[in-house]
C-alpha cells in the first residue's frame, strides 16, 4: 500500500535477520487475515504480503513496484489529501493518525475501503524515518454495513417525520421517559428536555380521559404485554388535540425492562371519523324512514295529492289493464271525461284555497256518483276521468253522466260564500279486439271539446261526424302551443317619431306568428285561439323578453331607441305574480312603456290590476293608452293611472284631410292630454297629409305607414341610417316645426 520514496536506503539487513521477520510477518498474516507492509529505507527494500496483495486484486506472484506517486494515484480523489496529511502524522508519531481509513482503487476497478495501521520502528543516525512497519486490513463490508444501516437510520427518521410520529422510550425502574422531538412539539413542549418523568406525560392527559388511559397502561403493565388506546391531551399552547399510542415492552442490554412506544395526532382523523358516524347513523335513521314511508311515496306517485285520487300515471296503468280484460272477456270500455265549469272564476275571485275545497267536493261526488268497481282518477287542474267496464246500453252512461253534472251543478258553501260551478262531460264508449285504450281516451276528450262548445254544463258522446271539426280546431290550438315551444312568435317593430322634428321616438313592439305553412300571420288571425288557450300572457311575455333582447342588440349597432312599447293583456295585467317577473329582467327605468287596450275596464280594476300599475311606476315603466276614443275610458280614469301617453285610434286619424269635425275631435283629444300632461300619438298616419295636419294640431308622435312599416328587428339600425321618411314632404314640414319651436322658445325668453 503506502511507498515512502523519500527516504534514502542506508544498508542491508542481515539476511538471518531479514528471514526470521520475514517467516514472523508470515505467521501473523497466516493468523490474523491482515495485509502486512514493511518499507525498510535502510536496506532499501519494501515488503507487501499475499494478503495486502490479495486487498487490492492482485495474485500473490504479482509484484508491487511501491512508486509513490503512482500509488496516490488510486487514491479517492475525495481521501487522497486527508491520506497525504494522515501519513506524514502517521510517521512523526501522532496517536491520533495511528490508525486510520480510506478507499484505494480495485484491480477490477471498484473501491475498496482500507483501515491502515502504522508506525516507525526505526531511525537512521539522523533521526529521519528508517523503517515503517504496518498492517492493511479490508473494512469495505463494514463500511458498506454502517452505510446501509445509516441509509436505514435516515429512511426510518424521514418515515417518521413524514407520518408525524413521535416515538417516546420509558424506563419503567427508574420512572424516566426520553421523548423525541417529534413527540415534544405533537405535546407542545418544544425545547424542553428529552428526558422527563413520567407525570409529566400524566399530566398532559385530559381530565376526562385521564383515569381510563392510566388504567389502560396499568392493566398493560400488570398483563406485560403491548397497548394501543386513543385518549385526548391539553397541549402546553392549551390546544386539546386526539392522540393514538402504541407500545410494547422490552429488555435492554442490561436487563432493564423498558416501555417503547410511538404516537400519532390523530385529531383530524376522528373528527372525520365522528363526521361518517354521524352520517351513517344519520343515513340509517333515513334508511329506516325511508323503508317505514316507501308505501307512503309509492302511493303519492300514484295518487293526486290534494284530492287522494289516481292521478294520470295510475290512470295509464289502469287503461292497460281494463283495455286488456275488455278484450279478453268481450265488454265494452267506457271513458268520462269531466271539466269543471266556472271553476276558474272561483279561483280569481275567492283564491286558490277556495278553489281546493271545490276540488276536494268535486272527488267526493264523483266517487259517490259511480259504482265501487268503477276507477276515479284526477288527471289535472280541474279535470277527471272514470273508467266504467260495461256489458249493456250507453243508457246508465247517459244517467251517470247527468247525476254527475246534477250533483256538481248545487250550490257549495264556502267561508260565507256559496260557491257554485258545474261540468261538461265528454264520453267514449268501445270494444271488441282493436280496442284502443289511448285512442278512446282522446275520443273522450274530444267529445268534452264539443260538449264545452255547445254552452257547458252538459255532456255529450263521442261523434265520429264532428270529429273532422273538432280535429281541426284542436290541430291549431295544438299548432299554436307547439309553435310557443318552437319559438314560432317573433316581434316586429313599427318606429314612432316625434311630430314637429320627426326624430325617432320610439318603437311599438307587434307580435306576429312566423307559421310553417301560413307563412307571417298577425293577431288577427291567432288571437282568438291564443285568448282560448290562455295563452296571450305568454306570448305577451315572450315578445316583451324579445323586444329587450333587440333593443340591446339595435345599440350594439349603434341604434338607441328612446322607447320601447309593448302591449300588455287584460289576463296579463291581473298576474298577481307580474310584478316579480318584471323585476327579474331588471329592465332600465325609462326605456319601456306598457300599452293597455281602452276596452280593458279602467275605472273598476281590481286590487291585483292595480298593485301591478303600481309596481310598473316603481319599475320606471310607463303606461300608454291604446285606441284611445274606441273604449270607455273616462276622464276620471285617465287622472287614476295617470299614463305617460294616449294613442289615438287610427279610425279617427284616416279622415283628418276630409273633415274639419274629425280634426277638431283630435284637436280636443290633443288639448286634453296637455292638459292632464300627457303625451299625445297619433296611429295610422297614412299619408304626408295626416303628418302635416297632426303636427299642425300639436300632436306630440306619429305612427304609421306614411314613416314607417312594421319591420323585423334586423331591418331597424339600417331603415333608422337610411332615414328615407325624412326624403319625403315631411322633412320640410319638420324642419318648420323646428324652426317655429325655436322662434316661440326665443320670445319667450
């Protein structure tokens, strides 16, 4: 191993001498497994036995040449300096560097750890080193030992951290416990010392938990054998916090029995431990009330809330089976199909409450009015159905149906009031193999179509002859639903324009029916079907969330409209719930106005009508009156609602070149409405002639096809940007409004 080339070789030694070491070295290298190294400077010679040899890979025959320098060579580049300084303390006697370690390169080119042990036993005449003498042994296994059990040590450390365990070790004879520090800081007792006594573990123990855990520990000590128990502590920070241990017990070295054990914080894990307690036991108490009331919602899936009747699904599995076991057994099927009379005008009038009992009266009297195997089932607002399973003439349908009417047409009383309603009943009656259970169904509603057709209260038979008319009527009542569903009902739009400047004033929003085979249809054509359905205040409603939609998109284009007018149903303006839908929209205060027909009843409106009048003033939503000088709208009226405009009824407006007497009515209506400080529209302006004459009687806007058409929404922005009304004699006419309005302004000034 180590060559010294610095000390100059003196004299030989003896060769008995040099033969009895030799056959020494030999007999202690043989016995102790060491590599033996003898550099003699005196002599010259440097010795390295079979085992030194044999530490490195090379075969006992192989020479070492000793060279110095090329030795350091092998050297770890990490050793080699700490070797260069070891060995010259080595040789000057240093007891510190007698022994010490380093990694020297392997002939199969891996490292191997050396522990090198030296010492100078001779001196020349000049007190220089002479002759060093030493042993090499191979540690590498142990030095590979100590790295893993480090690696392990390190490993078992970082787990530890990681799982935030504290590991604490008790002497049970001397009562001491050597806590860590990962179990000092789970306690909150960081920076104080390792070792304490046991109280101090005790004491940190909650006091509700404190008797149970000590005795838990006692009983282990008593049983010698391990304990795993969760208890709570009170922190040093005064924090109270769940801690799970686990311990077991053992004999040290010395014989001494000790407790070893590890701790866990354990508090978010039984917190949520506690949490899915609860929710199981919660989820079992549910599951318990769920089985205990799975008859309950079997049965309300099949029945009318309000009235315990079958409801419409019952119905369907009921005509399924009946239909069945008509066609099986030969008898007839028979559907009556009841609609109550005059029933919404109970729930207008007395409210929904009232109009619940009625319906409660109705299920009493049909269930009394039929046989016990017949069904009775409520199929929706205020309609029924009973199924009849019969074997002889329509003649006891006739009677059921009439005692039915008879009995639902007498006076209820209700609250002090007697309520009185009736019903229309429609019936369908077949049988044989092709019985349809569906089809008789409809069958029977059309017949209560007819029924209701031909006055109410009565009740009539399923009609093979009025079934083509009645087909037809319900195919566009049908169309017009689906056509509401579709999105069919579109706005158009019919600019309105200020009188003396024909500025653009505003815009009157008109439904229209875009219809898949009749092309564009106007209300003419589908109001009268939209008022049977009840369906006017959705159409109402749609055109309104259009006529919104497209006056932001028209200023997005650059187009502001000032107005936005939009007319507003009689069923419409007694929603008591319109108010809320209005609010929900958060429409800009000032930029819509609602147009009520003068036909709807002004001077008696009902509380509903007006807490919506008053909720569209709240709202910054103005009132117009439409047709005005066609209705009865009385001049008390006009001061009640106070409306921001009055449209006068273009019948009045078409003769005004003709008749002297027609522009003095329109000029009183004018007069009237400055008066009372409201604005004044004039429809159907037809002609140039009409805007010339309305601006002369100080009409304040115009409307009409003389301006402008109804249009759809995305003609708006280019017609205003055009301006084409203005290239007609109106815009002369206009700009002498102006120019008298400028006049009268600076004279009055």
């Amino acid at each position: 191993m180590n060559t010294f080339n610095k000390l100059a070789v003196k004299q030989a030694p003896d060769t008995s001498d040099l033969a009895e070491r030799e056959s020494r070295w030999n007999y202690a290298l043989v016995g102790s497994g060491l590599g033996v190294w003898d550099h003699n400077n005196l002599i010259g010679t440097k010795y390295y036995s079979d085992t030194w040899k044999e530490i490195r890979g090379m075969a006992p025959h192989e020479e070492a040449d000793g060279d110095y320098e090329e030795w350091l060579k092998l050297l770890h580049p990490d050793d080699r300096d700490f070797v260069i300084g070891a060995i010259e303390k080595q040789i000057a006697g240093d007891p510190d560097y007698h022994v010490f370690e380093y990694r020297e390169r392997h002939k199969d080119g891996g490292w191997v750890w050396i522990e090198c042990r030296g010492a100078c036993v001779e001196w020349d005449e000049n007190g220089a080193p002479a002759r060093i003498v030493g042993t090499d042994t191979d540690i590498t296994a142990r030095k590979r030992s100590e790295e893993m059990l480090e690696h392990l040590s390190r490993r078992l450390d970082l787990a530890l951290e990681i799982s935030r365990i504290g590991v604490f070790e008790a002497d049970l004879n001397a009562g001491t416990v050597e806590w860590d520090d990962r179990l000092l800081a789970m306690y909150g007792l960081e920076g104080t010392p390792r070792v304490k006594l046991s109280e101090a573990w005790e004491q940190a123990l909650h006091p509700d938990d404190r008797e149970r855990t000590l005795k838990n520990l006692e009983a282990s000590l008593e049983k010698d054998r391990g304990l795993l128990q969760e208890f709570r502590i009170i922190r040093g920070d005064g924090a109270e916090r769940v801690i799970r241990a686990r311990s077991a017990f053992f004999l040290d070295a010395d014989g001494k029995r000790k407790l070893i054990g590890a701790n866990w914080d354990v508090t978010e894990e039984v917190s949520l431990r506690n949490d899915l307690q609860k929710a199981k036991d919660l989820a079992e108490a549910r599951n318990q009330e769920l089985e205990a009331a799975r008859e309950s919602i079997e049965h309300l899936a099949l029945h009318d809330y309000l009235t315990e009747l079958p409801n419409r699904r019952y119905l369907d599995r009921m005509l399924d089976e009946r239909s069945a076991g008509c066609r099986e057994n030969g008898l007839t099927l028979a559907i009556l199909h009841i609609d109550l009379d005059r029933f919404k005008q109970i729930n207008d009038t007395l409210g929904h409450r009232a109009g619940d009992a009625m319906l409660k009266h109705a299920a009493r009297v049909l269930k009394e009015s039929v046989r016990a195997s017949d069904f009775v089932a409520r199929i929706g607002g205020d309609e029924f159905v009973v199924l009849c399973t019969i074997d002889s003439s329509p003649k006891k349908l006739s009677n059921m149906a009439a005692r039915i009417i008879r009995e639902l047409s007498k006076p209820v009383r209700y609250e002090g009031h007697d309520c009185r309603f009736g019903a229309s009943i429609g019936i369908a009656a077949e049988s044989g193999k092709d019985l349809d259970a569906k089809q008789l169904l409809l069958n029977a509603d059309i017949a209560l179509y007819r029924a209701k057709g031909a006055g109410r209260n009565r009740h009539e038979f399923f009609s093979k002859d009025a079934r083509r008319t009645i087909i037809a009527a319900k195919r566009l009542s049908d169309e017009m639903l689906l056509g509401l569903e579709r999105n069919e009902f579109i706005p158009f739009y019919q600019l309105q324009f200020h009188a003396q400047t024909l500025e653009v004033a505003g815009v009157e929003t008109l439904a229209r029916w875009r219809h898949p085979e009749h092309g564009l249809l106007t209300p003419g054509h589908f109001l009268t079907i939209a008022e049977d359905l009840d369906v006017v205040s959705a159409i109402d409603g749609l055109i309104l969330e259009k006529g919104l939609a497209d006056r932001a998109a028209w200023a997005r284009d650059g187009f502001v409209t000032p107005k936005l007018s939009v007319n507003v149903s009689s069923r419409r303006l007694a929603d008591p719930g319109l108010g809320k839908k209005l609010r929900v929209q958060k429409i800009e205060p000032g930029i819509l106005s609602f147009e009520l027909l003068e036909s709807i009843s002004l001077d008696d409106c009902d509380d509903a009508v007006l807490t919506n009048l008053r909720q569209f003033r709240k709202l910054g939503i103005d009132i117009e009156i439409d047709d005005f000088g066609t209705g009865h709208a009385s001049i008390v009226s006009l001061l009640k609602l106070s409306p921001r405009t009055l449209k006068i009824d273009r019948e009045l407006i078409r003769m005004l070149p003709q008749s002297a007497e027609q522009r003095k009515l329109v000029r009183s209506i004018i007069d009237i409405g400055r008066s009372l400080n409201i604005l004044v529209t004039a429809e159907g302006v037809e002609s140039m002639d009409h805007v010339r004459i309305l601006g002369d009687l100080g009409c304040d806007m115009l409307q009409g096809y003389a301006l402008a058409r109804p249009m759809p929404a995305m003609q708006i922005p280019a017609f205003v940007r055009n301006a084409g009304w203005r290239r007609h004699d109106g815009g002369a006419h206009a700009l002498q409004g102006v120019l008298r309005q400028q006049i009268k302004s600076n004279r009055s000034k």
